[in-house]
C-alpha cells in the first residue's frame, strides 16, 4: 500500500464525521462540526476542499448539493498513523511505546486486562 496523504488535525475531524456519515453533503457535515467545534462554515467549507485536492475525498454533485464520500478508509489511515507514531517516538518498538505508556501511569487497569486478553487471544490463535 503505498503512503496516505497526510492530514491536518482539523482535517481529521472532518474525515471522522465523513467516515461515519458517508455518503454525506456539505450542510450536514457542517451542522455535525458545529456541534463540537467553533469553526465558521466558511472554514469547514476550505477543509472540505483541502481534503478533496489531497485525493481523500470524492464528490458527486447532485442538482445544487454536493455529497461526499471518502476515498481513503479509516482503518488504513488510523494504521498509518499509528505506525508514524511508534516510527517516531518509539523507533518502532510497540514495547518501548507500552512500557512507557504504563511505568507513567497512562494505562488504567481496565486497558491493562484488555490488553492482557488480546495478547491472550492472539496468543492461542497462533498456536491453532
């Protein structure tokens, strides 16, 4: 897969109501950041169109609205930057991330076990 365009973290928020709502149109993707965010429409608007000149969003025009659909899924993007991230602060290493991440206090009990189960689960998926 070759690399994602990067987005801003303004971006970002308008790719996660477009993953979740799509196919979507310019109104109710407004309305959906307003609701969360003090940006103007006219901003909201230029987020759209940066995100349509990056290759991350389609259009279609339909009489006088336009509705959106991404072109980029969720889950390669988060994947993506989830691999940038532990690239950069952790040169790769998911163990280094988690320890640090634990020896700080930042994982809960609760995140612990989870983590616990799914290690658990690949685990004796692997030995099948």
């Amino acid at each position: 897969m070759s690399a994602l365009p990067r987005i801003s973290e303004a971006e970002y928020e308008v790719m996660k109501i477009v993953w979740k709502y799509a196919p979507i149109n310019t109104r109710e993707i407004t309305e959906k950041l307003l609701e969360t965010s003090s940006w103007s429409p006219k901003t909201i608007q230029t987020l759209i169109k940066r995100l349509v000149n990056k290759g991350v969003l389609a259009y279609e025009k339909e009489s006088r609205i336009f509705v959106y659909t991404p072109l980029v899924q969720e889950c390669d993007y988060v994947g993506q930057e989830s691999k940038s991230f532990l690239n950069r602060f952790f040169d790769g290493n998911i163990t280094a991330m988690l320890s640090s991440f634990i020896e700080n206090d930042r994982l809960s009990e609760s995140e612990i076990n989870d983590l616990r189960n799914l290690l658990s689960a690949r685990f004796h998926k692997e030995e099948k």
